[in-house]
C-alpha cells in the first residue's frame, strides 16, 4: 500500500507498506513504475 506519495514535501520521496513482514535483502532490487498523471483540460488555460 502506499503510505505517502511523494506528491509534497519532502517531493519525490515515497513510502510504501505493508500489513506483512517484507524482508529485502542486500542486493535485491525493487522496481516501482510510477505514471505522470495526466494534466486536466483546465491545466492549458492557467
């Protein structure tokens, strides 16, 4: 689950969780994708 977004401060940083113990070892990997969300119609105008 997503805990925080990253979408204010501190911008970029995003903190994910889990209800189960998730162990990541040393040298493992974890990719997230993560999508620009698409800007409203209102958005050109401003």
């Amino acid at each position: 689950m997503i805990v925080y977004d990253g979408l204010k401060d501190p911008v970029g940083n995003i903190v994910l969780g889990s209800k189960k113990n998730v162990v990541v070892h040393a040298g493992s990997g974890l990719l997230l994708r993560a999508e620009a969300e698409k800007p409203s119609e209102d958005a050109a105008v401003r």
